[in-house]
C-alpha cells in the first residue's frame, strides 16, 4: 500500500488565534500518527508563478489513514479554531 501526503498551504490572517489551531492540530497528528515532514519552514520560488504562504506537509502509512485523520474528532477542533484565522487549501497525495 503506497503512503500518502497532505499538502496544505495556509494564508494566515490572524496570528494570534491561529496558536490555538497549531496546538489542536499538533495533538490530531500525535493521535494519528502523522509524521510532520514540512510545518512552515522558509520557501523560495524555483520556477513558476505560485507564491505559498505557510506551508505543511504530513506524511501517512495510506491514504485512507490520512483521510481518517482529517475526518477524525480531534482535527474537527483544530479545523473549529481555525475559522477567522487562516484560509486553508488541502489536498491528499498519493504516495509511492
């Protein structure tokens, strides 16, 4: 079974309340054994237009497992306190 990546790019809007978003989020991925592979590390363009703002990826055993942590109660709460905080664009990525 391939592993799986999430990908999220992050537009942060309100610093403060997005802490809270972090440390929810940091206990989902604890709970389902994401492995943190980028967490907004410094990012420079190589080649075309895309400018990212904040920038993770997590790494699952599959891709079921990483939807299970999406949908999981845990991330349910993190994604609550990031309302009015950031604007979110996530994808799954099927590994190899």
């Amino acid at each position: 079974m391939p592993s799986a990546y999430i990908l999220a790019n992050v537009r942060v809007t309100n610093p403060q309340q997005y802490e809270e978003y972090r440390r929810l989020s940091t206990l989902a991925m604890q709970a389902s054994g994401a492995e943190v592979c980028v967490r907004g590390g410094k990012t420079e363009v190589l080649e075309g237009d895309w400018t990212p703002d904040r920038v993770v990826i997590l790494k699952f055993p599959s891709v079921d497992q990483a939807k299970a942590f999406y949908a999981s109660t845990e991330y349910a709460a993190a994604r609550k306190a990031r309302e009015g905080a950031a604007v979110m664009r996530m994808v799954v990525i099927e590994g190899v």
